[in-house]
C-alpha cells in the first residue's frame, strides 16, 4: 500500500491507506437539495474526479465509496438502480484506468438504522469487507455536515469539499469548520494527499 502517503498532522510512519468518499458532490454532482440521482441519465461525473481516483489508485490506496441514499426509502428508485448507477460510474472510471474497490450505501429514512451517516454502519460494513481498515490510516472526503461528522465520531481525518456554493446542504458552514482541511474539488484535495 501507501506507505510514502501521510495524514497531515500524523507522523509518516502511519502510512495512509484507506479513502472513504462520499460520491454526491464530491464525484458526481450534486442535485438541488430535495432532488436525487435516481437513475444513470441524472448521474453526471465532476471534472477532475474521475482523474482524481485514478492517482489514487496508482499511489495504492483503497478507494470506497459511502453514500447516504434516502430516496430509495422514499421509493423514488430502487437499491438496484444505485447498483446500476454505480456500475456505470466502474465503466467510466474504467476508461481512465480507475475504479472504485467498493460501494456503500444506506438505503433508510432518518432516524432508521445505524448505516445512515453520521452513524457509523457504513464504516463497519467496509472493515468486515477489508478487515485491516483503521481510523488512523484512513480519510474521509466529503461535502455535507453528515460526511465529516461520520469521520469525526470515528476518528478519521476529514476534507471537506465546497463544490457548488448554489447546491450546497444546510450545516456546510459548520462541516468546513468541523474537517481538519477544505478544497474546492476532490481533485485538489487529491493534490493535496499525494503531494
């Protein structure tokens, strides 16, 4: 794995190995709040992302990604449409030579489960898949309040992404001073992991 890849903040000796991203505005963009990507035609890729993960990859981190999906509680699209959706994304991340190691979402309403970020299910769902995943050698990448909290209560370094100021969620003010850095894009969050 990483081992020249260091947290700001932790000795390099604790190499960097797992990055937990939050796909929403951070991957793709992000619909108007109330608005979901419940099929593939809604799903479309921010610039730099895709290269992004792919630098990733090369530096030999695992890439997961952990993503609140309400609207499949709501009923506006099935579990199966996300998996479609996520299958989608592999095959043009495939064409830069990237790819995500593996998906995680949480399909319930609020206040359901403990999968819902912040809750910490989703992290726990991934260490039972890849059980040498530590709080300590992993980041967490995201644009809401709910994002870097879920770093926060794990202790998992955050980035916070700003991403578009007109579909930010209520509480971003309050993520960025919450995450221990804040860029403008995955993409320049990535620079900042690998410089």
């Amino acid at each position: 794995m990483a081992e020249s890849t260091s947290l700001p903040g932790i000795p390099a000796t604790t190499p960097l190995r797992t990055i937990f991203l939050d796909r929403d505005g951070v991957l793709n963009r992000k619909p108007p709040e109330g608005e979901y990507v419940s099929e593939w035609g809604r799903f479309h890729l921010l610039p730099g992302a895709a290269e992004a993960v792919a630098r990733l990859n090369r530096a030999g981190l695992r890439v997961l990604v952990v993503s609140n999906q309400r609207g499949v509680a709501l009923g506006l699209y099935t579990s199966q449409d996300v998996d479609a959706i996520h299958a989608g994304l592999q095959q043009i991340l495939a064409a830069y030579d990237a790819h995500i190691d593996a998906f995680y979402f949480c399909p319930h309403n609020k206040d359901q489960c403990d999968c819902r970020k912040p809750g910490p299910g989703l992290y726990h769902q991934a260490q039972a898949q890849f059980p040498d995943i530590a709080s300590e050698t992993s980041i967490m990448i995201g644009d809401s309040w709910s994002d870097i909290e879920f770093g926060h209560r794990l202790g998992i370094r955050t980035m916070f992404i700003d991403g578009d100021p007109a579909h930010q969620k209520p509480g971003a003010d309050r993520a960025r001073g919450l995450a221990d850095r804040s860029f403008a894009s995955l993409a320049e969050a990535v620079d900042e992991l690998l410089r």
